[in-house]
C-alpha cells in the first residue's frame, strides 16, 4: 500500500483552496491571507510532487478580456487523494474554505 | 508616483528572476508578471489616488519562489548523473593530487631544502669541480693529492681552492660513539664558501675545528649556545666545536652532519672528494652555460676530465626549471590539439552569464590546479631522493614538468570540450552517426549525450570548412521525459 504523502498545515490549505476553486495565485492569497513568499513557493512544491498540475490560460480568453492569461492550478488525483488524507488529519480545514460554498462565490 | 512604482516593481521581478534555473525563467516571469498585474488592478481599485505598496510587498514574495524554484529545479541534472562525470570530482581529484604533492613537499627535507633555494646564498663565481664520469655527484671523484698538486700550483683561473670528502667517521657525544657522515675538509672551505653561520665562526685556523649541523646541535646538544669552544671527540683527535651551520644550508654533494675543518696537508691521502673553487671575475665567461669541461693531469701524469659547475647558477630554486617548460607547453599546445572549445557560431541557444561565468570559472580553476601540480609533483620527484647538489635532479625536473604541462592542458582542453555548458558534468555515450563516405553529401561523425538531458554533442569524424569543432545542441524541456528517472 502506497503511503500518502503529509503535507503540511499551509500545504493543505492551499491545496483545500485550490480544490475550493481558487485556482491562480494570488486568489489563493487573498482568500488564505497568506503572503505571495509563501503561497508561490508551496505551489512549486504541490506541482514538484504532482498534487497539482498547471495550464496556462488560453491567450485569446485573455485577450477578449483584456488582460494577460493567467497560470490556473488544478488538483490531481492523487492531489485529491493527498486533501482527503488532510481534512482527516486536519477537521477545522473543510471550515476554512467550504468547497460548496466557495464554488457559489 | 505609481507609474514609476510599477516600473520598479517590473525590473525587481526581472532581476529575481536571475535567480530561477534559466530553462524555467521565462515562464516564471511570465506568472509573476501576469500575477502582479491583477494585484496592481486590485489594489488600485482599493486605494485610488494615493500610493500603495501591497503590489511591492507581493513582488518581495519572488525572492522565496525564485529560490524554491532553483532549489527544486536547480542547475543540476534532471537525472543522477554519475559523479565521476561532474565537475566537483573532477575539481577534487586535482586538488586531491595538489595537495598530497604539497603535503610531500612540506615532510621531504631535500624538497624543502630545494624549494627554499632562495634563503642560500654562496658567493658568486664558486664552482664545483668533480669527474667527468661521476657528474651526477653521487660519489666522491677527485683525489686529494690531484687536489693537493693542483692547490700548490700557480692559479691561471682560480682565487682560491678548497677540498672536501664525505666519510662515517666515530663521533663520541655524551660518552656515547656513533658513526656519522663527516665532512672532512679544507681550514677555508667556508670562508670560500661564504656561508653565514647560525653561530660561531668558521673563519680558516692552524687548529682543527668542527662545525655541527643544526640538526645534530639540537639533537645532541640541546641547542646549547654555550657549546663553542667546547671540545669533542672526533675519530681518535680530539677538536674544538667553532660554530654551528643553520639547517638546509649544506646544498653540496654528501650527506653531512658535521664538518672538520683541518689543514690540506692533514687531510689523510688515499681517498678523493671534490673541489670547490672560487673562479678570478675574468674567467666568469668561461662557465657562462653553467657548466664547463676541463682536464687535470696528475703527478703521475694521468689525465683526468672533469666538470666544473657553477654553483651561484643552480641556487636560484626550482622555479628556473618550472617556467620554461611551462611556456613551452603553451607554445606547443596549439599544434598538439585544437584550442576551440566548440563551434559557438552555429548554437541558436545563448546560454545566460552566469552559466558563462561558472563555465569558465571552471576552465580557470582546472588551469591553475594543473599549473600547481605541475610545480609540485617534478619537484618531489626530482629532489626527493637527493640532498643539494644534483644537477640531474635539475634535468629531471625540467623533463617532467615539460611533459606534465603538455599533457595537463591537453587534457584540460579535452575535458573542457566534453563538459556540457549547463552542467559541467562531462557527456557520455558516443555514438557513431552517418558514414564516411557521406562525409560532405550529410553529416559524418560522433555523437555524445549529456546524462543530464540538457545537450546533446557533434564531433565531426572529418573537420570541414562548415563543420571544424564540436557543436552543442542545447535540448528543450520537451527532451526530458528520455532522462526522466
């Protein structure tokens, strides 16, 4: 049997964010309340260990908005597999950012 | 105010991204650019008109995700690259090789002795006279009565004369006898010789007197000061100590430990030593090569051919016999192996300065160890088995550092050549591409890989005037999948 992997406390915030459907950067920063030098450097660590894995945004989205594209995050599964292993050890984090409820906002 | 702010914020993120692995840079920077972007939008939205530092404190933020990332996707090799290919090994062998050679050097004392020619000053025009067919000065080759015929003679060439055998003689010290090397020799050998004493004087007398060595006066002596005038036993004669000479002195042939200084006409007959002359100004042109070949007839009539060397020439330390060679090296290295490091031209991919600079910060170091090595090594080599005197010992010394330093940059180029530009680590696995006689229709030649995934290197089997040296091919992202591990 496979172990999973622990992550930490911030990890898996960002990670709970993500699968809440904050999926830039700095979204991620404004609903944690974490500083940019510690979210971007948590994602290069998620993305190092394949929890979550990045796309660019498409330019022509970007460009009929009128803005550069974005770099989204979206979960793996074995990112998922990796967040249900934290929300067991870590019950207050599903209180912290509802998945149901951030995806109505 | 705020346009400047953002101009600010744009070049601080450009000089941090200096910091991420250069195949990651752009699109690093592409984030944090698009990312700033929208907090510039949001904090603007906020705080209109006045000046608001939240998008400065979040480019502060690319400092640590700058580092995360290089430490995650650092400069190092995707894969495990075997560490007999990268460039600390290498480094490390060199320097592993200097410094045993330095360590060698600092515990051999005829090394010491020889690097630290400079301190030892003998008059100049003083030449050591020894037969022709014992040059290497490993045994004692003029007879003294040679000697004594030649000193009672008119000088057409010489100042003064002085003679000099090395032979165990008992030495009693502390009631004690020990047989030791003693250099039995002329009342003005060192007045000729013009070697400053650590203390006393050894000034020519009437009466037999000995001079000790450093090392037997703290040995046996405790390094006494008071152990002038004191009187010894020497052999069956009983003679006053007249001064002590300091250590790494005695540079001629023949071990010694102590020197007794007696008339010419007490030194026994029977044995032959050498000859050590001070040569008149006019005749200085005669030994100008260092070295010159004379001939000496004895009573008996028998010629005798002999060298005489001039000994203020080979006081001047190893470094005579190191720059020479070393600058011959160079001189040759152009026809021995091709300098270019690779055919620069033709690369589409500009490797970032730093890469450079580690690049040739690499070069330098390896150049300057090997320069060290070249030094050292010949230097044990040559004198580690002699004792002053050796002019063979300087031949050697010249031979090896001449074929150590051609071999050394050779290889240096070599290596240089073979080390990817990214990693430094050296690539492997050639294999052949193309054949011969495709030569000037397609490509014809060797291919190497980088164990890394960063390059891959052509080197052409036949160099033409479109393909002389070693291309790079430097291999995108898209490559690393095949070195995945």
């Amino acid at each position: 049997m496979a172990q999973e992997p622990q992550l930490s406390h911030t990890a898996a915030m960002i990670l709970q964010a993500i699968d809440a459907g904050f999926v830039y950067g700095f979204s991620v920063m404004e609903n944690l309340g974490l500083p940019s030098g510690t979210v971007y450097p948590a994602l290069r660590r998620l993305e190092r260990d394949a929890l979550i894995r990045s796309q660019w945004e498409k330019q022509s989205i970007a460009d009929a908005e009128l803005r550069p594209p974005r770099k989204y995050y979206r979960i793996t599964a074995a990112g998922g597999s990796a967040l249900e292993a934290a929300r067991r050890r870590y019950p207050l984090l599903e209180r912290l950012l509802p998945v149901e409820e951030a995806r109505r906002s | 105010m705020n346009r400047f702010l953002a101009a600010a914020e744009d070049r601080l993120l450009c000089a941090i991204a200096l910091l991420a692995p250069s195949d990651r840079r752009a699109e690093w920077l592409r984030e944090w650019r698009s990312e700033l972007w929208h907090v510039c939008r949001c904090s603007h939205r906020s705080t209109a008109g006045s000046v608001d530092l939240t998008s400065f404190r979040f480019c502060l933020g690319a400092l640590p995700d700058a580092l995360e990332m290089r430490r995650i996707y650092g400069t190092t090799c995707t894969t495990r690259t075997p560490i007999h290919r990268s460039a600390s090994y290498c480094l490390l062998i060199l320097a592993v090789i200097l410094v045993a050679g330095w360590a060698f050097a600092l515990y051999s004392r005829p090394v010491i002795a020889e690097r630290h020619t400079e301190r030892y000053t003998v008059r100049p025009g003083l030449v050591l006279i020894l037969n022709a067919h014992a040059a290497s000065g490993a045994m004692n080759s003029i007879p003294v009565e040679l000697y004594r015929k030649w000193a009672g003679a008119h000088q057409k060439y010489f100042d003064g004369l002085a003679f000099y055998r090395v032979e165990r003689t008992v030495f009693f010290i502390g009631g004690r006898a020990a047989h030791l090397p003693i250099v039995h020799s002329s009342a003005q050998f060192f007045s000729l010789l013009g070697l400053p004493m650590e203390i006393g004087s050894a000034a020519p007398s009437s009466e037999p007197r000995l001079i000790l060595s450093d090392l037997i006066w703290r040995r046996n002596f405790n390094a006494d000061p008071r152990i002038l005038g004191r009187t010894v036993r020497v052999g069956e004669r009983l003679v006053s100590v007249a001064a002590v000479l300091p250590d790494g002195s005695w540079r001629l042939p023949g071990e010694a430990e102590a020197w007794l200084l007696e008339p010419d006409n007490a030194i026994s007959s029977g044995g032959a030593g050498y000859v050590v002359a001070q040569l008149k100004p006019d005749s200085w042109y005669a030994i100008r090569n260092s070295v010159a070949n004379i001939a000496a007839y004895d009573a008996k009539g028998n010629e005798h051919n002999l060298w005489v060397f001039s000994f203020s020439e080979r006081t001047n330390g190893p470094w005579r016999d190191y720059f020479v060679p070393v600058f011959l090296a160079l001189l040759v290295l152009p026809g021995l192996t091709s300098v270019f490091l690779s055919d620069k031209a033709v690369s589409t991919i500009r490797l970032s300065w730093s890469r450079r600079v580690v690049c040739c910060v690499f070069g330098a170091a390896k150049i300057a160890m090997i320069l060290g090595i070249v030094y050292i090594l010949p230097v044990d080599l040559a004198y580690c088995c002699t004792s002053g005197f050796a002019p063979a010992s300087s031949c050697l010394q010249f031979l090896l550092t001449l074929a150590l330093s051609i071999f050394g940059f050779c290889w240096a180029v070599a290596d240089q050549r073979k080390r990817c530009p990214v990693c430094l680590c050296r690539v492997a696995h050639p294999a052949r591409v193309g054949i011969a006689s495709r030569t000037f229709l397609a490509w014809n030649g060797t291919e190497l890989m980088c164990m890394g995934g960063h390059t891959l290197l052509y080197i052409p089997a036949v160099p033409t005037s479109w393909f002389y040296a070693p291309r790079w091919v430097y291999l995108d992202t898209s490559w690393k999948f095949l070195f995945a591990a």
